[in-house]
C-alpha cells in the first residue's frame, strides 16, 4: 500500500509530460498560427495541474502538499477560460474575438480563483481539507461558495462550448470540418459525462479520492483535440523545404547506421562489463538483455532498407528511441542507474540532427518520465563503484564522442554546402540580373558569360548550349564552356540528326530534365535514364522550354565519370539557369514580335512607314557618300475598294498579299516595298546611277497590273498609278521624297489608268497653284465669291423641263469662274465639302421654293452629294432640317449620289438611302457605268434613277460599242424600274438615239447650258405654256 500514492504520482507525472508533448508538438508545426499557440498554452496549464498533482500526492508533510495544492491551482482554475477561447477560435467566431469585454468574461473568474486558491495563503488554508489516505493526500472540499463558483466556471465554460461547438457543426458547410467537430463533441460529451458521474459519486459515498481522476479526464479531452488535429488538419502546418532539412536520404541512412553500431555497441559493453569484469553468475539475464540490444540494432536496420517501411521510418526510429530509455535504465534500478543515466544523452547528441523537434521532445519526455518513475521506485539507495561501473562509464563516453564526432561532420558538411548553395544562389542572382537588360544584340554575349559561370560554380568540365532546327529534325551547340585543359568539341557546333543522337534526346524533345549522374539513392526513374545516358560523360542534360511548352533547345553539363556525384539541389539550380534562359529567349522572342509588329504590316508582311522612313534615312546617308540617287515610286491600286465590296474583306486581303508578294518579286533585294496606307505602296530603289533605272522598274510594276489577279478562282483585272521622286533632285528628306511622288501619282490619275508620271518643275507649279487654290477657298464661301448655275433636265417624252440640276461655280477675282471639277476635288480634300454642300443643298431649296412661290412650274432641283457627305452621320438631319426651313417639299429634291457611292459599304449605303426615301427624297445615281457596279447589289438599293455618264454619250453616234453599253443601261433600268437620264446630249443625233432606245430624261448643251437663276426663270416661265 505504500507504493500506491508513488503509483499515483506516476501516472500523474505521465499525464503531465504527455501534455507538454502535445502541446509542444502542435506549436512547433506553425508557432505563428493562433489557434496552434492557443493550443499549447492549455496544454501547459494542465501539465502544471497533473505535475502539482503528482508532486502533492506523496508529499511527506502537509505543508508539501498545500504548497503543490497551491500551484495546481494556477493549471485547474484556468483551464475552463482557455477551453472556452479555444472553441471560439476553433468555430471562427472571429467578430465575437474582436470585442474587449469578452477576455474580461473569461478569465476574471480564473483570476479571482487563482486569487483564493493559489496566491492568497490565509484564504487557500480555509479552502483546503487535506487528508492523508493510503492513495496519498486528498482534499475534500468545503462546498462553499467559492467551490460553487468553481463548478459553475468549469461546467459552465465547457458547456458554452459544446453549444459553440453544436452550432458549428450545424451550420458549417464543409464536410471535413463537420466530421472533426463531430469527432471533439463525442469525445468531450464522454469526458463530461465521466467527470459528472464522478462528482456525484464521490458526493454521495464520500470518495474524495476519485476526484484524484480529474486532470486525468481532462487528458481524455486534450488526446481528442490533439487527434482531430492530425486528423482533419484543424492546425495549418508550416511546410519544411527540403533544403532547411538537416537529414537527406544519405545521411539520414549514414545516422541510421550509427544508431545501430551504438546498440551493438551497446550490446557487447553490457556483455563485457556484466559478466567478464564482474564475474556475475547470471548469464541468462545477461545475454537476455544484450540480445534485445542487437535486435533493436538490427530492427532499425531493416526498417532503414525496408520499401514498404520507408514512408514510416521515422515514426518507427522514434518509438524505439523513447521505449529504449526506460528499457535500459530499468534494467540497472537496483543500482538507481546509477550509470546507465547518462546513455540518453547519446541519444539526445543523435535527435540534433533529425529534422523536425518531435525527436528531441519526445526523447526529453522519455528522459523525465524515467527518471521520475526511477526516483519513486528507488528514492534511495546505497551503491558500490567498482570496475564494471568504469568499463561501462569509458565505453558510454567512446560512443558518446564517437557519435559528437559524426554529428559534428554532418553539421561542417551541411555548413559547406551551405555555403556552396549561397555561392550558387548568388551567381544565380547576378545571372538574372544579366538577363533583365538581355536582348538580340547581346544575347550571345550574356550567354557564354553565364555558361562559364555556371559551368566554374557546379565544377563541371564542359557546359553546352544547343539548340533544335524549327522542323525539330536537327540540333546543333552554338556556345560552349571548357575548363581549362580541355578542347572543344568540333563535331557538337555542326548540325547533328536528331535521329543519330543518344536516346535521352528523346526525353529532351518530350520536355523532361534528363538525370545522368550516379547518386547512392537512385531510384527507378533515375536508374531508368542512367541506362538511357549509355556511356556518355553527359552529366545532365535540361530543356529550354519557352512560351507553350515549345522546346527550343538544352543545356548540357558533362562531367568525368568517376567524380559524378551531383546532389539533387544542384539539379535543381541548374534547372533554374534553364529556366531563367527559357525567360530570356522569350524576352528576345516577344522584343523581337513587338519589332515586328512595330516595324512590319501585319498582312502583308512588308515593311510600314515607320521602318521605311528610317530606311530612307540611312540611305540618304549613304547616298550622299556614294553620289548615288534614290528612287522613289508611290504606287496606287484603283478600284480596289470594288473587290473589297464584292468578294468581302478576306478577299480584298487576299488581293494585297498577291500584290505585295509581285512587287517584291519586281524589286531588288537590296530595295524596299513598304505598304504606305490602305491600298497604296512606296517602292525604294537604292544606289541608282541614272533615272532611265528608276523608270525601267516603273514600267514592270505598271506591267503587272496588265494581268489578272485570280482571288478566290474569281480573276480580277485591277489599274495602278504611280507618281516617281527622285533623291536628290526631288527632296532631300523622306517627307518631300514621298509627298513628291504622291504628288507625281496623282498627275498620273489624271491621265488615266495604268500610268507613271516622273516628278517635274511643271508638276511643282502645278502643285503650287493648286495650294494658292485651297488658300483661296477656305475664304470663298466667307467672300460670297461661290454661285450656283442651273442646268434644266428634258423630258424626252413631253419636251418640258421636267427638273434642274445645281451646278457649283467659283468666281475667283482673279481667275475668274472655276469649274465644280476642280473645286470638288480641293474641297473635299480640306475638309470644306461638308460646310460647302450644305450651303449649295440650302441655296437650291430656297431657290426652288421661290421658283414655286412665282407661281413657275414644279421640277425638282437636282443637287450633287459627295462621298464625304454621303458619310457624314448628320446628313439625315440636315436635310430635314433644311427641307422644314425652306418650306420645300421632299418630293422637289433630287440627290445625286456617284456610282461609287452607292456600291462601297452597301449595308450603310442602303440604310442612308431607305430613310432618305422615307422622308420622301427623289434618289439618282450619277456617272453610271464608270464603276463596276454589282447587279446583285443595285437591285436592293432604293433609288428612282440612273444617270448615263456623258463619256457614254459622246460615242453613241457611230462607236457600236457605246451604242450598245447606252441602250444595255437604258433596258436595265426600264427591267429594274427605274428612270434614266442620259447627261451631255449637244447634238441632234445624240438625242435622236436616245429617244429611239426610250430614254426618260435628257441633260445637256443641245437643249441649255448651265445659267444662273434669273434665266433660268425665265426658261420655266416659257416651260408653263409649252404644251404637255
């Protein structure tokens, strides 16, 4: 019965150590995470509970044991609080957390608790009843109020957070954690309930001493806590890279090995010192025991080779490691261990290494808990030191120093390749560093200088840089390192067949780290590739894998093999050098795309104007050097918008990829054909010595434009122009080169189609006046200088006037009257032709309106529209507005609209025209058949009439042609229901034919020329009594 209270204490002592390895483990997972923090500060006060419990029990004296009563105090009293805040960071109460007067609820009765039971001595002798039993001293206790403030405290606090942990349960909704929480609930109802059967047991029968159990219980509910953890990951745990970890696979099998050479070890020393050098007489109990030290040898042996057992290895090591102290200082408790005490520190030398602090936690935890159980079951006793004690004494510190030796090794190897992996990680950064400011021109450069940086920090004799064909078919080695001693290899830098090359290059295609070296470790994967490696001296051999995955070469270290030892985190600083090459080539690769797109039309392929005119301005220095000329040749495709029309957008790019594709083809390589703009192309010609060369290439661009283009199987005949410059004579910069010969195309336009006109003094002057022209315009309307003139439209059936056409003329002070041929063009390209069409629209309606008011008879007025009107997005409401203020009548308005107009952009063409014809607005299309219109196309556009162009009607009288083409338009307007006009009647002929053919209206100097409005007053006056 004596041993009793020491058994107590033992179990005591045992809870109390369990706690700290609990809490310990869990804190060193990931200190910085509240809940794991939270976790061990509960643990710690219930092993401060259990150890003051396990000291109080045997205590010797009353005084002993209310001291240690007291101290428990600190652990029992709060622990409830603890509990509780534990919950509510469990259940992620985290907006409750955040309120102040909540850590004042929960733990202001602990310190009241702590107060009366624990620091206040008067107070704690009047709350304890000690009393010695045959289980130790146990205290009874008084009921008093402040026993009822304990219990309402402790079973108050652990049911508010059962209800926390029941709301939780219910209304979270991941399934992991509604299992752990169902797990703690069960677990902790169970030791609730325990504790409260206790309670009232020893309330009723007067068993003080089951209330010992409590901290126990409490461990019940900590276990559980602690197995959820692990379990369903409650704890977030801090990952461990493998480059902070102590233990690798070698020297992790090295430590194995020493584990077992000390138990052996171990194994013959208690043989040695047991019964050769005392003599003993127990040979059984001593080859029991040295027996079970060579088998925990040899378990951890086979454990260490062990497949199956290799995910496990450590957990096994560390049960044998904590279960072999109390093993072997029990085996020497007749002596106190009096010895053999010291062996555990061997152990501890070897847990310094492991990776994590589990091993010397739990090693700690064995160690006390031993010696504890050694001083309850011989607290004294009386030893002789003879030889045997210094036998075992000199062999315990030649295998403890045998083992400082080993793990000192292992921590100066470890701060070796330390300090190589700081020397590579610096080279690394200075590599990448290199790399930011890489681009094409230092590519190479950078490259080599890395290469031998690299190939100096990992000792190795060659470093390689290859790369793949585009077809993948070929590689060849562009830069290559050698140590010193060593040649390069020729036949590398020539193309190699990837169908001769060693298998691994298979792997490299595949984009896979090839690994050729030997390590002590390999496993099948990496034995695998050491037989693909063959024979060769390629150490490793890694992909340089750009932007998709696309592999565009490797890295190759080759290194003798009989120093091929290479540890896996040198692989993989290799493979960050790839790696931050594979970068660099995509850097250059997307500098280079930029450029591209920058200095390149994406159609075409051609060089824009932004590379062009850089070109231009290298070569005029050049020029200028070599007295040699430049041309310049600004081509235009006509009707290129047409076949945009008809055949879509797909077709028109079509067009001018063969377009471009021929004028290369025309061209010298050393010359450029740039896409300008749109449709147009500016052709260089370099180091010219006479300009008959510049129009020899003229005349073969000109030339192209004689065949057809076939787009789609469909064959299109499209017409050029070009104006030629020439440098120096024409401009001494790219501007005037160009403009010069933009200039010279469109003195080519007028000539027709199919033409090259070379840039001249006439052409200057011409362009000359035509600028004092647009000068002169911009104050034309502001100047009253423009005048309408009217020209009246015959009816061919009734003879009357049956509508007049507004005709634009300027009345220049000095020039005198300027045709609309001239003004349209200058107007549209200043930008005038919107305010001047709407001024020439108003003044039509106001004049015809007056006409009407005069009582005259009612024609429609005819006015022009040009493109840059027809596609300006206010012209709807301009001419409803106009129609409102000059009170004309929509029906009276007549809009002309070019053919061309009314063919491009046909969606927008035919949506302008229906909401012209919705406000009423008589729609005809002028100059027709100067354009390639698309029949499919004119049937849908709502229009009223045709109007034949004069080129048409000059050759009507004796040119079979013209005839046909006049009377073909005249029977297709009549099919499609539509009137036609012919324009330029002046002879009777002419009129007769048009009359035979059935034409509607007739336009032109036979019947008026163009007046102003008071004659042509006085015309509709006369037209009043002509009979209809």
């Amino acid at each position: 019965m004596e041993m009793i209270p020491y058994l107590v204490s033992f179990i005591f002592f045992v809870i109390g150590g369990s706690y700290v390895f609990l809490g310990s483990n869990i804190v060193l997972t990931n200190s910085k995470e509240k809940s794991n923090r939270l976790f061990f500060v509960l643990c710690t006060f219930l092993s401060v509970w259990a150890f003051a419990f396990a000291l109080a029990v045997p205590a010797p004296d009353l005084e002993s044991c209310l001291f240690w009563r007291r101290v428990s105090a600190l652990g029992w009293a709060t622990f409830p609080g603890l509990l509780f805040h534990f919950f509510l960071v469990l259940t992620q109460r985290n907006k409750l957390l955040k309120q102040w007067w909540l850590y004042f609820l929960i733990y202001i009765p602990a310190a009241v608790l702590i107060y009366v039971f624990s620091l206040s001595r008067d107070l704690a002798i009047i709350q304890y009843n000690l009393t010695n039993t045959p289980f130790g001293w146990i205290n009874t206790p008084g009921n008093n109020g402040w026993d009822r403030l304990y219990d309402l405290y402790y079973f108050g606090g652990i049911l508010l957070g059962l209800v926390l942990l029941i709301d939780w349960i219910r209304n979270t909704k991941n399934p992991q954690y509604k299992k752990q929480g169902r797990y703690i609930l069960l677990c902790f109802s169970v030791s609730l309930a325990v504790a409260v059967v206790f309670k009232v047991i020893s309330q009723l029968f007067s068993l003080m001493s089951i209330l010992q159990i409590l901290p126990n219980i409490m461990y019940i509910v900590t276990l559980c806590i602690f197995f959820s953890i692990k379990k369903y990951g409650l704890v977030k745990m801090k990952p461990i890279s493998t480059y902070e970890m102590i233990l690798n696979n070698h020297t992790r099998e090295q430590i194995y090995n020493y584990l077992t050479v000390v138990f052996i070890a171990g194994s013959l020393l208690n043989i040695i010192s047991q019964y050769f050098m005392a003599s003993s007489d127990e040979l059984t109990a001593i080859f029991r025991f040295s027996s079970l030290l060579l088998l925990v040898g040899l378990v951890i042996q086979i454990t260490q080779r062990s497949n199956r057992l290799r995910k496990h290895q450590n957990k096994i090591i560390m049960v044998i490691l904590v279960a072999a102290i109390p093993l072997i200082t029990l085996r020497f408790i007749s002596s106190a261990s009096m010895t053999i005490w010291a062996f555990p520190f061997i152990l501890i030398i070897m847990a310094l290494v492991f990776n994590n602090r589990i091993a010397i936690v739990g090693i700690t935890v064995s160690i006390f808990l031993t010696q504890i159980l050694v001083f309850i079951i011989m607290p004294q006793a009386i030893v002789v030191i003879d030889s045997n004690e210094h036998v075992v004494r000199i062999g315990l510190f030649g295998i403890g120093i045998w083992v400082a030796f080993f793990v000192n090794s292992l921590y100066v190897q470890r701060l070796k390749e330390n300090a190589e992996q700081i020397k590579i990680q610096k080279m690394i950064a200075q590599i990448s560093a290199e790399f930011l400011t890489v681009s094409s021109e230092n590519f190479e450069t950078i490259t080599n200088k890395w290469l031998e940086k690299s190939g100096e920090a990992f000792d190795m004799d060659r470093a390689c840089l290859c790369f793949f064909s585009l077809d993948k078919t070929n590689f060849s080695c562009t830069d290559e390192w050698c140590r010193d001693g060593l040649k390069p290899q020729k036949h590398c830098h020539q193309e190699i067949p990837v169908a001769n090359a060693p298998a691994w290059i298979k792997r490299i295609l595949a984009n896979q780290v090839v690994h050729c070296f030997e390590q002590a470790n390999q496993s099948g994967e990496k034995q695998e590739e050491q037989k693909i490696c063959g024979n060769s001296n390629v150490t490793m051999a890694i992909p340089i894998s750009c932007r998709g995955g696309d592999v565009r070469g490797f890295l190759v270290f080759c290194l003798s093999r009989e120093v091929a030892v290479i540890d896996d985190r040198y692989a993989d600083m290799l493979e960050i050098i790839a790696n931050l090459l594979a970068d660099a080539m995509s850097k250059i690769q997307s500098e280079r795309e930029i450029r591209y797109r920058a200095y390149y039309d994406q159609l075409t392929g051609l060089p824009n104007r932004l590379l062009l005119g850089e070109r231009i301005a290298k070569q005029i220095e050049v020029s200028r050097t070599a007295e040699k000329m430049i041309g310049f040749i600004y081509l235009d495709i006509d009707s290129f918008r047409t076949v945009n029309d008809m055949m879509g957008h797909e077709g028109g790019d079509k067009l001018l990829i063969q377009v471009s594709q021929k004028l290369a083809q025309t061209i010298k390589k050393t010359d450029t054909v740039c896409r300008f703009e749109g449709d147009e192309f500016v052709i260089m010609l370099n180091n010219i010595a006479r300009e008959k060369e510049v129009l020899k290439v003229a005349n073969r661009i000109i030339g192209l434009f004689k065949y057809p283009f076939i787009v789609n199987g469909q064959e299109f005949y499209i017409a050029a122009n070009a104006g030629i410059a020439i440098f120096p004579k024409d401009g001494e910069t790219a501007e005037e080169l160009i403009k010069n010969a933009d200039i010279a195309m469109y003195k080519a336009k007028d000539k027709g189609k199919n033409n090259y006109v070379l840039c001249s003094n006439t052409i200057y002057e011409e362009v000359e006046f035509k600028n004092k022209l647009i000068s002169h315009l911009y104050h034309a309307l502001d100047k009253n200088e423009l005048r309408v003139y009217y020209q009246p439209q015959i009816s061919l059936g009734s003879g009357k006037i049956v509508a007049v056409e507004a005709l634009l003329r300027w009345q220049h002070p000095e020039l005198g009257l300027i045709p609309p041929k001239v003004i349209i063009p200058l107007a549209e390209q200043t930008g005038l032709i919107n305010p001047i069409g709407e001024w020439v629209l108003k003044t039509a309606c106001l004049q015809n309106k007056s006409w009407q008011d005069m009582g005259l008879s009612h024609v429609r007025i005819a006015v022009n529209v040009s493109a840059t009107q027809f596609r300006n997005p206010l012209l709807i409401n301009q001419i409803q507005k106009l129609l409102k203020e000059t009170e004309l009548k929509p029906k009276y308005l007549e809009l002309e609209l070019t053919e061309s107009i009314a063919i491009n952009r046909a969606n927008y063409v035919i949506r302008v025209l229906n909401r012209l014809k919705k406000i009423g607005v008589y729609i005809s299309i002028d100059d027709f058949g100067t354009e390639y219109s698309s029949l499919s196309r004119l049937k849908l556009l709502p229009i009223d009439q045709l109007k034949i162009d004069k080129q048409f009607i000059d050759g009507i009288v004796g040119n079979e042609k013209d005839q046909a083409i006049v009377n073909t338009i005249i029977q297709l307007a009549k099919n499609l229901g539509i009137a036609v006009i012919a324009e330029g009647a002046e002879t009777i002929e002419q009129v007769n034919f048009l009359k035979e053919n059935r034409c509607d209206t007739v336009q032109g100097f036979y019947y008026h020329k163009p007046m102003q409005a008071v004659e042509i007053e006085q015309i509709l006056r006369l037209n009043q009594k002509t009979p209809g």
